[in-house]
C-alpha cells in the first residue's frame, strides 16, 4: 500500500515530439498510478516545470527546437534536481556516457519494452525520493564499510587501502547497491536495463557471488551484501559521498 502511494505522488514530465511514444509512454505511467503530463517540444518544458514541481523527467534527445543533452546541461546549471531519463533512437556509447556526464540519471534506447520503462522510473523516483541520485550524480566517491568506491574512475579501493579490480558488471551492480544502501533491491531495480527478462536471468546471482567473494577479502566484507529471500539483496551498510 505505501508503494501504490508514494508511485501515486510522483509527477512525471514526458518529452517527445513523436505522438505516438508520448502517448504510449504517458499510458504505461499513468497505469502504473503516476501524475503525467507531456509536452512535445523544449518550449514547453520550462513551462511545466514553472507550473507544478517535477519529480521526474523522460526527455527524449531529438527534439524539433532543441538538443536533449544540451537542455539536460542547461537544466542542471539552473538547478533542476528532477531525476532525468533519456530516451532516444540514438544507439551509441559516446551519446549515452555523455548524457549521463550531463547530469542524466539512466538512459534508455528505442524501441523499449514498456516494462522496462517503469521499471526505469520506479527504480529512479525512489532514488530521487531519498536524495541519493542527486548526492551520487555530484560526488566522486561512495564510502561504505571502509570500502570507497571511485565513481569516476570505476575502481574500489578496500579498507587497507587495496585496489580491487571490478569488472564493468560488478561496478553498475556496486554503484546501484550504493544509491539504495539499507535497502532491499530486486533484480529488475539492479538491472533495469534487463528488466523484462532479468527475472529469468540467473547470471545475476553469479555476478553477486563474485562481487562478494572480493569484498570478502577483509573481515565483514562478506556480510556486506545481503540475500534477502524471494524478495532480492540489500548493502547492509550506511553509505557517504564526498
């Protein structure tokens, strides 16, 4: 019941030119009991923002009067702290690693499993909620149990100062652990880029085990992450960012 409550709180702000997906995207939120309001061009974005506080907003990159990461930087220069997920037909890394440098939260590539989408927004509103992505969009580091991890640089460094090698799915899944800290998180909030098919995915559970087994390497670093069963994992840990 508080889950339904707090899905039903959430204003959301959806940006594309294309009918279509706009109206397909604002369907799917609205049923999931989201507030939705939709515009279709950047003209009209900072209207809306004026209008009402924005908790989210799915912003499409093409747009006919605009770029979407340049807006995306220019809404992060004026301080708009509403989570940001970028939606766009463009398939490329460069594309993708600078939006989230611009201050995107998650970015997602068309065509989309409409699942997939909330699971994006259910994922980024509870992050949002807390304040936590918009402490790790601006720090370097996330400290917990003694361990740092480098968010820029995409290493962790253990307790006796150790650098410990990750592999670029151990960092997304430690990074994510990290913004939900004392949190239970399901495979589809750990994997929202999978998640229509996360659920049957057992690779996860791999990916936990090794991920454990190098935190185990000082004292309390296996109880770090946790099973919780028939529901997902949590970091049992307090987390700072500097």
């Amino acid at each position: 019941m508080q889950a339904n409550q707090e899905q039903q709180s959430s204003r959301i702000l959806v940006v594309d030119d294309d009918e279509d997906i706009r109206e397909l995207i604002t369907a799917q939120l609205v049923r999931d009991g989201q507030d939705v309001v939709s515009v279709s061009c950047v003209a009209d974005i900072r209207p809306a923002l004026a209008e009402r506080p924005i908790d989210l907003i799915v912003l499409d990159l093409n747009l006919p009067d605009g770029d979407g990461l340049n807006l995306c930087r220019e809404l992060r220069a004026e301080g708009v702290t509403s989570g940001i997920i970028m939606v766009t037909a463009r398939d490329s890394a460069v594309d993708r690693v600078l939006g989230l440098e611009l201050g995107a939260d998650d970015y997602l590539t068309k065509p989309f499993e409409p699942r997939e989408l909330v699971a994006r927004v259910r994922n980024l509103l509870r992050r949002t909620r807390s304040g936590d992505s918009v402490k790790s969009r601006n720090a370097r580091v996330a400290t917990f149990g003694g361990w740092r991890l480098d968010l820029l640089q995409r290493r962790l460094v253990a307790p006796d100062d150790r650098l410990v090698i990750l592999s670029s799915a151990e960092f997304r899944l430690l990074s994510r652990f990290t913004e939900a800290p004392n949190t239970v998180l399901t495979r589809e909030e750990l994997l929202p880029e999978r998640a229509a098919t996360v659920v049957f995915d057992r690779s996860i559970d791999l990916q936990i085990s090794r991920l454990r087994q190098k935190l185990a390497g000082v004292a309390g670093g296996e109880a770090l992450i946790l099973t919780v069963r028939n529901e997902g994992y949590v970091l049992a840990s307090d987390v700072t960012y500097s």
